[in-house]
C-alpha cells in the first residue's frame, strides 16, 4: 500500500497559509507605514529604512547566542498563555482572561516567594511556582463556573474579571505586600525561589530554567487535546456543544476544566516571569501578554504545534525590538503595529485569501469556526 | 440540431444544452440537456449527488457551467447571478424556506422584491393587493398580515410560492416540495402546482418520491452520476423502473420486513409528561410499550411532540412527570450516558446538530458515543489503532462511501453521513434501537440499506422505536403504529393491516373528527389564514 501524501500535505499548506500570508502582508503594510512616516520625521526620504528595521529585528532576535535566549525567554509566557488561549478555542470558549489569569499567578507566586525568600531554592522555587499556578487556575475556574452554571459569557466575565485582578494587585502590592524601603510600589524580592539560569549567567541575556517548561508543557496540552479523552471530549464539546450532550459528555465540567486548566497555564506563565525574569511584582505590571495572547492563538490557529511557532514569532519581534530601536531608530512601537496588523489580517482573513488566492477549503473554516463560534454567535448555555 | 430553435411550434420555455460542470476530480454535470416546455410539470429525479443540485443551481445563477448554453424562450441567456435569474423570471423554492418569521406574509414577500410608494417608503396596500390577488387566482387566499412564524408549514410554503410569483417568475424550480408535508397538504400543494401550470408557468420538482413524481409530473428527467440516464412519461414508467434508473441496479422498493417475532416487553413508557426548551408541556401522558423483537412505529405530522418523547426516552431530556422503564431497570432519569450504558441506541432526526462532529474525522465520529470505553481507550488514553481498525470495519460493513477514513465527515454525503450514524448506533450491543427520521433526505439507494439494517435489527431481537414524518416509512416498517397529535398517542395501530388514510387523517385531525374543512397539520395553533379549503 503506497501512502498517500497529497491529503496530509494539503492539509498542512492549508493551516499554514492564512497565517503566512498574514504575516507577509504585516510586514509590508509594516514597512509602507515606516515609508510613509519617516519623512514627516527626520524630513528626508529613506527608502532602506525597512529593510533595515526588518534585518535589526532579525540580528536583535535570531544572529547571535543572546538573541536567541532572549526570544525564547520573551516567547514562554506567550507560548503559555497562547495555550490558555488556544485550549479555550478547542472547547468553544473565547478567554479573554489570560491576562487577568496571568497577573494573578505573577501576584501568588511574588507572594510566595517573598514569604519564602530564605528558605532553600528546592522549596521555594517548587511552592512559588505552586501558588502561581493554583491562583491562574481559581482566577479562570470563576469564569468557567459562571459560564456552565449560569450562563454567563465568557468573553464578559474574563474582561471583567482582568480589571478586578489589576485592582486586586494594586491593592496587595501598594498594602500588605508592599516592601520595606523600596522606592517604589513593589514586593519584596523573592531571592531563593528566583528560577536559576542556566545560559549567559550575570550577562543580561540570561536564560532561566524557567524557559525549559515549554518543552514540558507544549507536548502536554498536545497530547491531552489529541491523545486523551478528555481532550476528544472538549474538542467535541467545542465543535458541536449539542453532538457533546448526545454523547454522554458533560459540557458543563468540560467548559469549567478547559478554563481552569487555561487559567493553570497563564498563571504558571506569570510565576515564571515573576520568579525568573523580574525578581519582584510591581503594583503596576508592565505587560500585555494576555492579549498578545490572542493573536498567538490564533496564529497558531489553536494548535499546541501552532502556538509554540507563533509565540515564537512574536517573542523574536519583541526581542528584536531593542535593537531594532538602536539601529534603525524605528520606536519599539513599531512591533505593536506589526503585531495589530497580522491580528487584524488572521480576522479579516478574506482579505488574506483574495490577495494570496488561498481557497477556502472546508477544513480550514471549521477549524476557525470553532474559535469564532463563542462570540457574538451566542451559543449561550452549554 | 433535433428541435428547431425559434418559436415555431411550441418552443420550450426553458432549455438547458450540453451542460457540463466539473469540480477538481467529479464531473458533477456531464453533458446534461433538460427542455421544460410551458405550462409542463418536469420532474427531476436522482439520488443525492447525482448532479440535481448543481443543475439548479447554474440554473439560478449560482455556479457558471464549463460548457453548454442555456435558452430561455429560444433565446440563449447568459445568467450572472441570483437576482439576473429572478429578473428573468425563474425562481427557486428551498427545500428549508427561507422565510423570517417574526415578519408578515407581505413583508416576506416584499423583501427583495420592494414595491415603492415612492422613493423612500414601501407601498404596503398595493402589495397587499397583489398578494390577494395571486392567491385568488391560484386558489390559496392567504392574509397578507398573518406573521409567518404562525403559519404551519404547508402554508409557508405557499408564501415562498407566491413569493416567486410576486417576482413573476415564469419558471418554478421546487427543491423537495413534499419533504416537510403531510399527504393531505402534499395533495393541496399539488392542487396548487396544477393551476400554476394551467396558467402557463412551468414547473421543475425535484424529488426523490417516485410516487409522487408519478403523480404530478409531466415529464420525469431521471439523472445519475452527473448524466441524464433517461427521460419518461409517467404512463409509460413505473416506480421500480425509475428506481433502477436513478440508482443504475434494481432497488427494492418496499422493504421485505417478513414476519416478526417479539418477545417480552422491553421499553414501557408511562403517562410520561415532557416540556420543550421553553418550558411548556408538549407530551402530554404517553403511554406505550416496545417489545424485544418489534418495531414501533410513531407517525405523526413533524412539531406533535415526537422529538421531545424520544429525547426524554435518550436521555437528552429529563421528563417532567411519568415513568420508562427498560426491562427491569427504571431509566426515567437517565442521561444520555446512562441511556448508552442500559443498551439505548439513537439515531437522532437532526445528524448535524446531534449526530455527528462535522469537523472531525470519520473515525472519530464512528466511535463518538463509544470513545470512553474500550477498545477504543484505556484509562483515559485513546487507542488510535483500535479506532482506526473499527473505522475501516465500519466503512466495509455499512458501505461508507469516503477516500479515507480520515477525512472531516462534513464532506461526506447525506446519505454517507447517515450510514456512518447507522453504523455507530447499530453495531453495538443495544437494546433499544430509537430511530428519529433515519431516512429524511436520503436517496432510495441509502433508504433502503438503512431500511433492511433496521428489519435485521429487529430479528436479532431489538426492540425498535421509528419515528418519522413519512407515513410511508412508518407504514412499510412498523409492526405496531402509535399516532402522535398535539402531543397525545391518539391511536395504536396493528402496523401491517393500518391503511394509509387512516393513520393520515388520524395525524391530521388527532381522530376527534371535526369538520372536512379543519386545518392541516394543526400543530401550530392558528395555522388556518384566510380559506383553508381541503
């Protein structure tokens, strides 16, 4: 019996080329804005200046041992909440909590180790993470538990739910955890339970143990979606809430354990960051991870595999963009936009069909169907 | 070069020629000529996929055909859309209407096609008057102010009818008119579809109910596999000859039940209550049993609370009061679980919404209700292996027409899907086989495979519940026959000396016989507007 790999090749090409083709049209739509805005700046012409703003990001991101540590320790917590993400989009669920869901295990796990700031690294390390991953899972087992007993759309609830975590963080790091004799608002570091790095010790670049979790966990939610059959029940779920209930599934504790399991893994995400990169919680955390989130979920087009690629991609922006700012003199703004376009591409995806004649095949919307069949279409109770 | 172009004698009114359409590996249209002369009824039969779809919709603009050339009136036409289609006076009426129906019959009939006071505002009275009009002419009198969502389904029909007609369409083409109908409004709308042709207006019907072709057809194309296979009157064809043509080997018609042998009791149901998703009561005290070894059947007009009584019996629905038991077990409350697990098998009447993933593979659907188990995983681990190895059994066994047993089953066909439901649910050990409209929209060749599994079924000695709206199924198959009306089992019939009449009036009427001239299909209450004359 020959194997046949028309079918699984074309199948390949059509999940991969919606998101090339919007990344593609990013970058040049990227490069006409720096075209356009780079006379009205430095008042003359240049017509290099993307060209070089794309080869800083790539040197910035990819050209050098420091690069590449830097883009993966960027790309873990997008790859980790991208899962979050992505695992909601499989069960039919748009969360829009990672950011909330991150913020609250960045916030537990900070606790956490500054309460065990002294004891052994083993301990601390082990505990904080704990915290960190318990406090994400609380923060998205609220929205899955609203959504299956009351109805209550996720979309709403998460939105929700990231304003109270900001409040919440602001509260305990301006009171109860606020340190002694910092010069400002922040928690105490968290010393012992700071994840060892293992690369470019004391340069700058260093690269956490933190970042090796993706090679744990990426495999993980891949085998729980494909291998296990809780992952076929919230695929089904996802795909068709009705054909669940005839199955004997129960949608209500698979919609509860798809955003519990989510909010585990933003809020590791935030422990991570908290343990390996910062060292302490600000009462203002800087980020948008939750949201860049989105678009690497979508990206990745809710696939595990997917995910990791496309956090990938956007880690490199991001690690790229110091550089990109030293060399080109293109604000690291610029990666933002670069970033707003391809999201605003992978929605608007007819535009990305009609100039790169992608045909829509029938496999391909399914598998968007299932992430835009939760907002707007109102599938209301499960 | 056969018929003289030009209007000469009578010249068709519509006349496709040549027509050929191919998609990457299918010629779904190869070299089709149809001719529908003025005022002629012209059937087109063929099993699902057989072209019928694609025909139509070149037909109305939707898909531009790779060769051949359609003539309107003699005059070869080029049709760019929808819209051109309708300007030119052919229009189509979906099999699923697409009406709204929080909106009157007028607006309905006006969307689209805005009759303007003046430049900004609808004239309303003059669609009124029209309306009135067309429905005296061709004998339905409809309230032009009705809401549609109140309207029973015979009646939404006509709306969609006079809809094409408020259009002038000249050229009617109806995509399984009777699907949805009881045989009392099939015989109103036939009525309707003869003064339509009387008047000049020519009818394509696409069906695949070889009697009713029979009935109302002029002339019958028959198509298979993309090609026109042959064309007849009806006075010189009969159902089985249609039959073969359209599935190209001899179909047996009617299925050969044989004998039963029941059994024991095995499903009783008692003064069950059950209330619908908004609450309201829609099974009203049913009481019945299923013996081991019997097929039950259920007939009744669709919307009488059949969907309701299965899904309480699956456990998809909790029943509001009353009792089911299964053998010795009480599976009142079950869930659908619970209902697989006591040997509860369902092939539910909507596929897409209950049935099946459409997305997912093949294989993963075949053991969508059984995944949990083994062999098909262990400890909360699929065996992919085992899924495949049940897969390909499946497809060799129920003839399940697909590459692969890999690919989304939302490409497969109608009638594919449903094998692949049928494979699922009755390959297993089961009890209770629970069958909701197993062969709506399904070509005669599927019907009968899904048919002969289902009589062999019953031999091995399951008890069977078949619900269906097609009198004919519930009739050819059940050896007893419940009549469902406005949620009561009006009637338990013997199912082999039943007449067809007989159980028709008892689920149009519920048997409390009124007068000759009640409304049709009375499920939906107020379904009457205007003269419901029988």
């Amino acid at each position: 019996m020959r194997i046949d790999l028309r079918v699984p090749l074309a199948r390949a090409r059509g999940l991969i080329a919606l998101p090339a083709g919007a990344i593609l049209l990013a970058f040049i739509v990227g490069a006409v804005v720096m075209l356009v805005s780079s006379p009205l700046v430095t008042g003359h012409f240049d017509p290099s200046l993307p060209l070089r703003t794309y080869a800083a990001i790539v040197e910035g991101s990819l050209l050098s041992v420091n690069a590449l540590v830097d883009t993966v320790v960027a790309a873990t917590p997008l790859i980790l909440v991208g899962l979050a993400v992505g695992l909601g989009f499989k069960a039919g669920l748009f969360n829009i909590g990672g950011q909330g869901q991150f913020l609250m295990g960045a916030v537990a796990s900070a606790a956490a180790g500054a309460a065990l700031a002294h004891e052994s690294p083993i301990v601390a390390i082990t505990l904080s993470v704990v915290a960190g991953v318990v406090a994400g899972a609380a923060y998205g087992f609220i929205p899955g538990l609203l959504k299956a007993y009351t109805g209550a759309h996720e979309v709403v609830t998460t939105i929700m739910l990231n304003y109270v975590g900001i409040q919440v963080i602001s509260y305990l790091i301006t009171g109860p955890l606020r340190a002694q004799g910092a010069s400002f608002a922040r928690s105490p570091d968290v010393q012992n339970a700071e994840l060892p790095a293992f690369l470019n010790v004391g340069t700058g670049h260093e690269a956490h143990i933190g970042i090796l979790v993706i090679l744990v966990v990426v495999p993980a939610i891949s085998w729980l979606l494909y291998r296990s059959t809780t992952g076929f029940e919230i695929r089904t779920v996802g795909a068709n809430p009705d054909a669940a209930r005839y199955a004997g599934m129960q949608p209500r504790r698979l919609v509860i354990l798809s955003l519990t399991v989510g909010g585990m893994l933003a809020g590791l995400a935030g422990a991570i960051e908290i343990l390996g990169v910062s060292g302490y919680m600000p009462a203002a955390y800087a980020t948008n991870v939750g949201f860049d989130a989105i678009t690497v979920a979508l990206l990745g087009r809710a696939t595990p595999g997917g995910i990791f690629f496309s956090g990938l991609l956007l880690g490199a922006l991001r690690a790229g963009a110091p550089l990109m700012q030293v060399k080109a003199g293109v604000p690291v703004q610029m990666i933002d936009l670069l970033q707003g376009i391809i999201l605003f591409f992978l929605t608007a995806d007819v535009i990305v069909r009609y100039v790169f004649r992608v045909k829509a095949a029938r496999a391909k919307l399914d598998e968007l169907q299932t992430v835009t069949r939760s907002y707007g279409s109102g599938t209301g109770k499960p | 070069m056969t018929s003289s172009p030009g209007p000469t004698v009578t010249a068709p009114a519509l006349e496709m020629r040549g027509i050929t359409k191919r998609y990457p590996g299918v010629i779904a249209n190869d070299r089709i000529d149809l001719t529908v002369r003025p005022g002629e009824i012209h059937a087109l039969l063929g099993e699902n996929g057989a072209g019928k779809s694609t025909l139509m919709n070149i037909l109305y603009g939707l898909t531009r055909p790779d060769e051949g050339e359609i003539l309107l009136d003699g005059e070869p036409i080029t049709i760019k859309g929808p819209s051109d289609a309708i300007a030119r006076g052919i229009s189509m009426v979906h099999q699923h209407f697409m009406l709204v129906p929080v909106l009157n019959v007028a607006d309905n009939i006006l969307l689209g096609a805005e009759t303007m006071a003046n430049r900004v505002f609808l004239d309303r009275d003059e669609a009124r008057r029209r309306i009135r009009e067309l429905g005296q002419r061709f004998g339905f009198e409809i309230d032009p102010d009705e809401t549609v969502g109140r309207l029973s389904v015979g009646w939404q029909q006509r709306v969609e009818i006079l809809k094409a007609l408020y259009r002038e369409a000249r050229i009617l083409v109806l995509d399984e008119p009777t699907a949805v109908l009881t045989p009392q409004e099939t015989k109103e709308i036939f009525a309707v579809l003869r003064r339509l042709a009387a008047e000049g207006h020519s009818i394509i019907f696409i069906s695949h109910k070889l009697y009713e072709v029979l009935e109302i057809a002029d002339r019958i194309t028959v198509i298979r596999r993309g090609r026109v296979v042959g064309e007849r009157l009806p006075a010189e064809t009969n159902e089985e000859d249609l039959a073969e043509l359209m599935v190209g080997r001899e179909v047996q018609l009617v299925a050969d039940r044989g004998e039963s042998h029941p059994a024991g009791v095995l499903l009783s149901v008692e003064s069950l209550d059950v209330g619908d998703d908004r609450g309201r009561e829609v099974v009203h005290g049913i009481s019945f049993e299923v013996r081991a070894g019997e097929i039950f059947g259920i007939a009744g007009v669709a919307g009488n609370g059949q969907d309701e009584l299965v899904e309480a019996i699956t456990g998809l629905r909790r029943p509001a009061a009353g009792r089911i038991r299964l053998g010795a077990d009480d599976v009142t409350m079950a869930d659908p679980r619970q209902a697989h697990e006591h040997g509860i098998s369902f092939v539910p009447a909507d596929r897409h919404r209950f049935g099946m993933v459409t997305s997912f593979a093949l294989a993963d659907n075949l053991v969508l209700t059984d995944y949990y188990a083994p062999p098909y995983a262990r400890r909360g681990v699929r065996d992919d292996a085992a899924i495949a190895a049940r897969a390909e059994e499946a497809i060799r066994e129920f003839d399940i027409r697909t590459p692969s047993a890999t690919v989304t089953a939302g490409t497969l066909s109608g009638g594919n899907q449903q094998k692949m439901v049928v494979a699922r649910e009755f390959d297993r050990d089961l009890r209770l086989l629970v069958l909701d409209q197993p062969t709506r929209g399904l070509d005669v060749g599927s019907v009968e495979f899904i048919h002969r599994q289902t009589v062999r079924k019953r031999d091995a000695g399951t008890a069977v519940l078949l619900v269906s709206a097609e009198l004919d199924e519930v009739l050819e198959l059940s050896d007893r026959i419940g009549v469902m009306y406005r949620g009561r089992m009006v009637a338990i019939l013997d199912g082999p000396t039943a007449s067809r009449e007989h159980v028709g009036l008892l689920m149009a009427t519920g048997g409390q016989e009124t007068s000759p001239g009640a409304p049709q299909g009375a499920a939906v209450p107020g379904s009457a507007p205007g003269g419901t004359r029988a």
